[in-house]
C-alpha cells in the first residue's frame, strides 16, 4: 500500500470528520488533515504500512488458547488539589482548548495506519456519536442532578469516560459541593445517597461517611425496613467497598446490606437473584470493570451509549491485535522461549496485565512496554526458581545492581540472555520516556529491577539453606517478588507522572500506594499456595507459612483470616487514592485496576482464573 494512498485515504476521513462538526479545515492552524500527513509522511514507509496492516490481520481468537497454554506447559500530569471554582460550569466548558475530543483518539489510532481496518462511515460515526454524548452530558449541567451521576456511572462502566473527563469532574465536582452543603442528598432514597457517595469517592472526593446516618437509627444500626429496598441494599453494599480505616458507619453498611441481601436471594426472581448474587461476590470496586459490566444492573438505560460502545470497540480491536501480534514478534525476536524452554511461555496472558491496567485506547505504546516488562518479570522469577545455582544467581544480583552487563559474561547462557533482555528492554523504555516527556527514569528503573532481583536472591538463598520464614519475614520479602512495584514504577514514568527529580522520589520510595496494591496481589497469589502453574519451582507462600505458625481450626477460616487482610488492605489503597494526591489520575485508575485484577489471575474465589482470562482476551478481540 503506498504512502499517498495512506494519506489521501486517512485525509478524507479527517476531513469529513471535521465538516460533519461544523469545523472549517482551512480555518485552523494545524487541522487533523494536516496532521496526518506530518505524521503519516515522517513515520511510515510503504513497508512499514503494509506490516502494520499484515500485524493486525495476522491475530485471530483462534490463537488465543494456545498462546494462553502453549503446549510444554500443562495449564498452568500529577494531580492538583480539586479547586472549586465560582465559574458557571457552562463557561469553564468554553475554555477547553481542544473541542473536539473524537480526534485526539482518531489522530492517535490513525498514527499506526490502524484506521485503514476500518470502514469510513465508522470512523465518522464514532466521532459524531462521540460528541452527541458529549452534549448528553453537558445537559444542564450547571445544575446537576441524580441523572447526571447515572450518566458518569454508565460512561465509567462501558469505559467510555475517558473521552470526558473535563464533563465528568465538572459534574462531581458540583454534586460534591450540595452533598457538603447538605442539599443534595435531602430528600434522597438509599439508593441515590449510595450511588452519589461511590462514584464521588472512586473519583478522589473526600465524601464523609455520615450521609448514611439519614437511614440509621439512634441506636447506630441501619433502619430495620430497608430490608425491602433491595436495589438500595445493593449500591449500599457497593458502597461500602469505599470505605477507609475507621469509618464504622461503612462498616455497619456492609454487615447489614450483605445480611439483609443475603435473607432475600430465596423470594427473588431468578434474573434478580443472579445479579444481586453476582453484586455480594464482585462488588465493582474490587473486582475487574469488564467482568462487572457484564452483570451490572442496567439503571441507565441509553442505546446511544451502547451504540457508541460497540463502534469504540470495533476501532479498538485493531489497536490490540497490533499490540499482540508487536508483543508477540518483541518475544519471538528475545529468543527467551527457545533458551529457557522450562520457563512460562505465556505472552498472551501476560498483555492482559496491561490491557486491564491501561485500558484507555490511546495508550498503545505504554500497553506494550508494560507487557514486555512483566515478561519479565515472570521470566526473572523462573530464571531463580528453575535454572540458576546460588552463586549464578549471586552475581546476576551483583551485575544487575551494577547494571553492567559484562559481568555475567562468563555465566551460562540462560543467565546472560535473561539480563540482557532485562537491561535492553529497560533502556529503550527510559530513552522512550525521555524522547516523550523530557526526563530520564533510567535510575529509577534501574532500581527497581535491583530490588526485584535482591528479593528473589533472599529467597533462593532461603530455599538453599533449608531456612523457613515466618509469615512476616516471608511477605515482606514477597511484597516486593510479586514485582507489583516494578511494574507500577514502569506505568508511573511512561504515563509521564515522573518528569521531575522530585516527581521521581514519591515511586522511587515505595509510595504506599504501591504496597497497597503489592500485598493484595501478594496475598491473592498466595491464597493459591499449592505449586503455582504446575511449575517445579520452589515458591514458598504467605498462606502455607500462616498455617504453619497458627492453630486454625479449619482451612476455610485461615482464608477468611487472610480475605479480611486484604480486605484492609483494600481500605488502606482508598485512601491514598483520595485527593488531593500527588499521581495523576491516569496512574491511580491504573493502580486500582491491576488490583481489581487479582481475582481472576489467581481465580481465589473458586473460580478458573484461565477461562476468565481466555473470556475476557475473546471479548476484547
């Protein structure tokens, strides 16, 4: 396919686009036309193009369950504080400097040829329907009701509010200030206050706890005849998932919504009963956003929304396949797979890391740096549980912390490629982020793989000495080896948070929002403690230390124990999610969604945590 055709194609479509809103081409000065051709005559050659078509067109479904269980394996900007202003809303919304938002995503997607995949008219589509939303839910919103929170709650769920962020907080930010003035939760059902004060606080806003003393009686309890209110009971329950330490008032909210729901299962329909029992084991908040969309109740009922849902997953999808299909020849070229042949060979699975962390369309580059990095990740931890000896694995530490690669010239062969990979991978990363925002992460990044790497020593050196640690030694070592915080220190730097010395501190100190995040995946991980992936390596395991050290009188109660730590662990990550915070609100979504990931990568509520994986991977494909 030739460059001029790639350009005169993607011209119309920009064109069109910018017609169709009423936006003359030639009155701007650098119109999305003009863009293209920059971008598409200083990026792509003839064959750049066609392999970037061949890349997407070269993916199929059908490859997802091998890719998931290759055959050797047996199934295994920072963020200010909120500053309310005493402008009308309808006048900040004239300040935006970029109107038409649509484009922003086109302009990005089209950047990889990806938008030849796709019919014109669609494009078009997507970017009308875009904007007819857009008004939707600018719909008086200088006066902001209980509809607009079902709006922002809808948009959140189909994943579509990353297209209006500016609408969103101007929203929240007017609905937080009647609820501290009392006004708007006057006169609100259980439902309502509910709702309000969970979008609110998944959105950073101090809400206080007390609104929900209007449904409590003097004596501290909950009004015996909610009971009947069962679609109040519900977002009571989702709610109270919000809570931090200390808020009694939530506490009690999860006690008497999950009893009071739990009573009526029995007299529901069996439509109801399903959801209301999906609701009390994956409340939104701890649980992943596409798996509660399937089963989420459908209060706001917009066919628009849909509509535009579908058209954003159809523009989606080539996007991902592209990302798979680079992931994929990234891990061929490694040559990993050949040389580490007892290692996990799972690059599909390891991208649904990413995918669930990032899933904003726009973030192609950073889906696929993050993949390679927990390739990694996993890669290292096999390299120390199957392959080295304590001495190989003492001086890949030595080397690693040095970050030299010569010194493992003269280890075997598995050592030196795994390093390599390491230390290639990481530099591109920095220099990319450096290229993008101006600074260079080396030194943090570097860090973080040093850590990782003494962490697993510490445990090799455990496993060669016979030595067992206590539960507390065991998981403050194991914070650190489920490589959460390598993972979240790469995020921060290519989300562009880190482009300051002092920027670069808060993830270089091991923020608690990153151990928050480490211990429920940690723990999660662990809940599983039996060999992991039927995998002869030699992980030991929060769980089997616990049992080891406390008399519990059944195993069923040593997981609820250890449920009620993630659980706090959960209160302690709403809290530093709060604002005002130093991340951007970028990191911090991408923080609770890798944790809202760990149910179906460890599956510890007796679910096949592969079949989610292999549903979820079809469902974005």
């Amino acid at each position: 396919m030739a460059v001029n055709s790639i350009i005169y194609n993607l011209s119309i479509i920009s064109t069109k686009t910018l017609i169709l809103h009423n936006i003359n081409p030639l009155s701007h000065s650098l119109t999305l036309s003009a863009y293209l051709l920059i971008c598409v005559a200083s990026q792509a050659t003839p064959m750049a193009a066609q392999n970037t078509l061949s890349a997407i067109t070269s993916f199929t479904p059908k490859s997802i369950p091998q890719l998931l269980k290759p055959a050797h394996l047996q199934t295994t900007s920072v963020r200010k504080d909120r500053h309310i202003s005493s402008l009308t809303t309808s006048d900040r919304l004239k300040w935006r400097s970029k109107p038409l938002k649509p484009n922003e995503f086109i302009c990005k997607c089209i950047n990889r040829s990806l938008l030849q995949c796709q019919p014109e008219d669609t494009v078009v589509k997507h970017a009308k329907l875009v904007e007819v939303v857009r008004e939707m839910t600018t719909n008086g919103i200088d006066n902001v009701k209980f509809d607009h929170l079902l709006m922002v709650d809808a948009l959140e769920r189909l994943g579509l509010d990353y297209h209006y962020e500016d609408e969103i907080n101007l929203i929240l930010e007017q609905c937080y200030l009647q609820i501290i003035k009392k006004g708007f939760i006057e006169h609100r059902n259980l439902y309502e206050v509910s709702l309000s004060f969970r979008i609110l606080r998944q959105r950073g806003f101090r809400v206080p706890s007390d609104v929900f003393e209007l449904f409590m009686g003097k004596n501290g309890k909950f009004i015996e005849n909610l009971k009947y209110d069962i679609r109040g009971l519900t977002e009571l329950y989702e709610a109270s998932h919000l809570s931090i330490e200390g808020e009694d008032v939530l506490e009690e909210a999860a006690k008497f919504s999950s009893h009071m729901l739990q009573n009526t299962l029995s007299s529901l329909d069996d439509k109801e009963a399903r959801r209301v029992k999906y609701t009390l084991e994956n409340p939104h908040r701890r649980n992943f956003t596409y798996l509660s969309l399937l089963n989420s109740p459908k209060e706001f009922d917009a066919p628009i929304l849909k509509e535009l849902a579908e058209l954003e997953c159809m523009i989606a999808q080539p996007i991902r396949k592209m990302e798979i299909n680079e992931v994929l020849r990234w891990w061929k070229d490694l040559g990993l797979g050949q040389d580490l042949k007892l290692a996990r060979n799972q690059p599909l699975k390891w991208y649904v890391g990413s995918m669930a962390s990032l899933a904003d369309p726009t973030l192609s580059q950073q889906r696929i740096d993050m993949t390679k990095t927990i390739t990694l990740i996993y890669i290292i931890d096999d390299v120390f549980d199957i392959y080295g000896t304590l001495n190989e694995l003492t001086l890949l530490t030595e080397a690693v912390n040095m970050w030299d690669i010569s010194v493992v010239d003269q280890l075997p062969y598995y050592v030196k490629s795994s390093f390599k990979a390491v230390y290639d991978t990481t530099n591109e990363i920095a220099s990319r982020v450096y290229e993008k925002h101006g600074f260079n992460p080396i030194k943090s990044l570097r860090k973080s793989w040093a850590t990782l790497f003494d962490a697993f020593l510490v445990e090799a050196k455990w496993f060669a000495s016979g030595h067992i640690p206590k539960s507390e030694e065991y998981l403050k070592n194991g914070l650190i080896t489920i490589g959460v915080q390598v993972f979240l220190v790469h995020m921060f730097f290519l989300l562009g948070d880190g482009n300051t010395e002092e920027k670069a501190n808060l993830i270089d100190n091991n923020h608690e929002i990153v151990s928050s995040v480490s211990n429920i995946f940690r723990i999660s991980n662990d809940l599983q403690y039996e060999k992991d992936e039927n995998q002869e390596g030699h992980d030991g395991s929060y769980f089997k230390y616990l049992l080891m050290e406390h008399e519990f009188n059944s195993t069923e109660i040593a997981h609820e124990y250890v449920k009620k730590i993630i659980s706090d662990t959960w209160k302690c990550l709403n809290k530093e999610c709060l604002s005002p915070n130093p991340f951007s609100e970028k990191f911090l979504k991408g923080c609770i969604n890798l944790a809202r990931l760990a149910p179906l990568m460890y599956g510890y509520n007796n679910k096949n945590s592969s079949d989610l994986i292999e549903k979820y991977i079809r469902s974005i494909l």
